[in-house]
C-alpha cells in the first residue's frame, strides 16, 4: 500500500516510520507540508531509516497551504494527516471525499465548527467503507485497555469521580522572524495560537481526557467550568495567545466529576497520571495500570508500542476489508477538550449543547501566505489573550 503524509513536523515523520514499522508491505510515496524545510528534513531522516521504502520524488513531493489537495488526489491508499489541528477538519474531508483511507492524528478540530465537519466526514467514511483511524493512541495500548475494561466491568464499583492531570514544564514558543508574513510566523509557531493548536488543553490534555471519556463509555459530559491563566507566557509575540495551565470540572448527568489538570510551566513539579475513584476501590491508568477494588490486581502483561499497534491495525483492517472508524470518540474526545478551554477562556460554566452548538469559527479568511490570520498583534507586538469573566462565550 502507497502511503501519503500530510503535516512533516516531528510527530508527522514519526507517524510514517510507525506507519512503515506496522507493515513491511508499505511504502511512503507522497509528502506535503506547508514549509519546504520541514519536509526535507523528514524526508532525509525517513530515507536514511527506510532507504528501500521510501520513494518520493521531487514531483511527489509538495509545499504550500494548498499541498495537501495535491497530496490527497495522488494514487495513494493511506493518508496520514499530522498537521496542525486547525487543518484537520479541511484534510479529513479531502482525504474522505477521495476515497482514502486515513490515520487523523489528534486533536481533530480547534472550534465547534470543527468538531461537526468531523461528525460528517466520520460519517461519509462510514458509508463509503473507509477505515479511519485515530491517534489518540492510549487507545491501541494493551495496559490501558484492560485496566479501563477491568474498571468498566465494575472492579471499583460504580463510577463516582476522575482525575486527569497533564502537568508538564514548557513547550513550544519561536521568537518573531521579520522576514515572514504574519501568516507564516503564526503556523510556523502554531502551537503558541489557539486557533491553530486549540491550546495546549485540547492539543496535549486530549490524551487525559480521552482516557476520562473512555471509562464513560464515550458519553460527553452534560457541563464543564473551570479556572485558566497565562503566568509564565508572558514574552510576546513568542507565545502568541495560548494559557500556561488550566483546570475543568466535567459534570456528567449521574453525578460522576472528572477534575482534570493541565499546565505548561518549567520547574514544576510533573504529573501525567489517571486516577478513576469508584463506590468500590479506585484504579490507576497511567503509570502503573492497576486496581485496588474488592480483588488488587496490576497489569503484567506485555506491552506493544501504541503507535506502530494504531498503524497495525488500520492496515490490518485494509487488508481484511473490515474498515474501522475511531471518528465518533476521536471527535468527543476533541469536543470536551474545546469545551474546557471555553469555559476557562470565558469564566462561565458551559454545558455540551452549548459547546457543539457554538458558532465560534476560528477560521481565517482565505488560506495563503499574505492572507490575514484570525488574530493579529497591537503596535506593541502583544496578542490578545483571554480574560475570563471579559471574553464572551459566542
């Protein structure tokens, strides 16, 4: 199978090695991105690793905004789509239109709007019998998957409370380069912009709260509130608009809370764990995957790499004829995470309906280099950042 990669950062080259890993009957044959250095130097590392296995050419390999469409109507099977999350709801239904089947790594959306295109293209994907698969990779993670089971089966009881924390140092920033648009400094720094990352609690916390929506069941909370801020990013224009930390409450209709944490700031004390509380004992996801419920019991064994097993999968599914669709829970997943960030940007509690029925578009008005992003900076060079109890919630 020809597999084409849409997005040549970090996580997109490693897609595609996993990718390659998965299946020793693949072969990367179109790249796109929308930076022309970020694509060479995936390309060459990829060659160096797979120099039988790789074959783009300069024809099949393509840069701008608009690469993706060249991308996508190439003679390719797999479209793997690692870009910046704003882009994935106009890739997502390129790729599907086209009849491909596709990897959409996550967030899947920034906006509400967003979030309903993905609904339809999982849907259409659906219909056409294509497989589409997720990279909220937990999901693929053998631990994981028997601990959320165990927990789901009632080794705690009944679910009463969840806490999600992703409490890491510093990512992300890139100092003002005058030599590019507005538009090109912003994707270059992309995750610093909330219209191109979603921030941080929908692009890094989605894996905490996917976690959190898988042990109920993939059902949407009814509500969230929450507190967020901005510290420690405070250099402008490097850390464009985003928070340093946010914490949500999601109320669900019977009574479960998740409290879920997220923060971005160095010299911190870390903490990337799942802890699921029940009327009956208490479960860890993340690290150690174990229950203290009426029976103690701690997963041993083995564990595959998640993000070769996703790709094994899909590719397992292609050649079956039985597709997979992740799309319904990549796109709650999603939803929640953008829905905590509405209720921290705003200061007000928002309930699900609200949230997927906002009209918010984050959109900007065309897409190239000289067009006008969504939000632009003062004299001074400083983005505005959001205030709650001042930002409105639209």
């Amino acid at each position: 199978m020809k597999i084409a990669l849409i997005g040549c950062g970090g996580r997109g080259t490693g897609a595609a090695a996993n990718a390659l890993d998965a299946d020793p009957r693949t072969r990367l044959t179109v790249m796109a991105d929308a930076f022309e250095d970020r694509l060479n130097g995936s390309l060459a590392a990829l060659k160096e690793k797979y120099p039988q296995r790789v074959d783009v050419t300069p024809d099949t390999a393509y840069v701008g905004l608009d690469a993706y469409i060249k991308a996508i109507q190439s003679d390719v099977d797999v479209v793997l789509l690692c870009e910046p999350p704003h882009f994935r709801p106009i890739h997502l239904r390129a790729a599907v239109d086209a009849g491909k089947h596709i990897f959409c790594e996550k967030p899947v959306a920034v906006d509400a709007p967003g979030y309903r295109s993905v609904l339809e293209s999982t849907e259409i994907a659906r219909q056409k019998g294509l497989s589409l698969v997720s990279g909220l990779c937990w999901r693929y993670h053998n631990a994981t998957r028997e601990t959320i089971q165990r927990i789901q089966d009632g080794a705690i009881g009944d679910v009463v409370t969840i806490q999600e924390t992703y409490n890491t140092g510093h990512i992300g920033g890139r100092p003002r380069d005058p030599a590019l648009t507005e538009m090109q400094f912003q994707v270059r720094n992309w995750y610093c912009f909330t219209w191109l990352s979603g921030d941080h609690n929908v692009e890094q916390h989605i894996h905490s709260l996917d976690k959190a929506l898988w042990v109920m069941h993939d059902e949407p909370p009814a509500a969230a509130w929450g507190l967020g801020g901005r510290q420690v990013r405070t250099e402008m224009p490097k850390f464009g608009n985003i928070y340093d930390h946010h914490a949500v409450c999601y109320e669900y209709a019977n009574g479960v809370r998740v409290y879920s944490y997220c923060r971005q700031q160095a010299n911190c004390w870390g903490d990337v764990t799942d802890h699921v509380f029940g009327t009956k004992g208490s479960g860890v996801i993340l690290n150690d995957f174990r229950i203290d419920g009426p029976e103690k019991w701690q997963y041993k064994g083995e564990n595959t790499n998640m993000y070769v097993a996703e790709h094994e999968a899909l590719f397992r599914s292609i050649r079956a004829g039985e597709p997979i669709n992740n799309g319904i829970y990549m796109a709650r997943s999603t939803m929640m995470a953008i829905m905590g960030r509405m209720a921290t940007y705003t200061g007000q509690r928002i309930t699900w309906e609200q949230a997927t029925r906002s009209e918010e578009n984050l959109s900007p008005s065309s897409y190239d280099w000289d067009a006008t992003p969504p939000i632009l900076p003062d004299a001074e060079g400083r983005y505005p950042v959001a205030i709650p109890g001042v930002t409105k919630f639209v």
